[in-house]
C-alpha cells in the first residue's frame, strides 16, 4: 500500500490531490478558466471553488474575476502552491499558516 503522503499533495488542510492526476490542459497556458472541465484539469471537484477562494484569499494563489460568474486561475500560481506544498510536507502545520488558513475561512 502506497502512503497518502507519497502520492497526494495537500493544497490545503484536508484536501488532497493526486499531482499525477492533473494538468490535462496546455502546457503552454498561463490560465485555466474555473469550470468543471478546468476544475477536473487541475485534480479538483466543483466542491472545491471555496478551497480555491480561500487559497486566493491567503494570497498562495491568484484567481482573476472576468464576469461574476467566470473566474480565470493564474496557473503560475497554482504550480507555486503545488511545489510549497511539495517541498515541504509540514506546510499546514505551521502555525503562521494555519492562521492564514482560519481568516480565509472566515472571510470566504
């Protein structure tokens, strides 16, 4: 049995994603737009839009309102965040950003 820690990513406390699992979208692209199909494209759910907001809100991730209802992810960003928490398996377990953490929850 393969451990979670060797083959999920946590991009935020509790959720996880398989980095194996993603980026089905141009590598050339420096935005995907957050609909099903760029959701599934980056490993995550439609129930994931408020960990995406809230990831925005703690500034580890930058998501661009083009109309109220059409939101674009800046996957430069996005593949920042992914290689934090790559590097660095105690990310959520620092104090300094569980704080971040319980503000964006509050907020979003």
């Amino acid at each position: 049995m393969i451990a979670k820690s060797q083959v999920l990513l946590s991009v935020a406390p509790g959720v996880y994603i398989n980095p194996l699992e993603r980026e089905d979208f141009d590598p050339e692209s420096e935005y995907v737009l957050l609909d099903e199909k760029g959701l599934r494209s980056l490993g995550v759910g439609p129930e994931q839009c408020k960990t995406l907001a809230r990831l925005d809100h703690c500034g580890l991730i930058k998501i661009h309102s083009i109309t109220p209802r059409r939101r674009l992810l800046d996957l430069a960003t996005w593949r920042a965040h992914l290689e934090a928490v790559r590097e660095d398996p105690e990310f959520w377990e620092k104090p300094h950003m569980r704080r971040r953490w319980r503000i964006a929850c509050l907020a979003v």
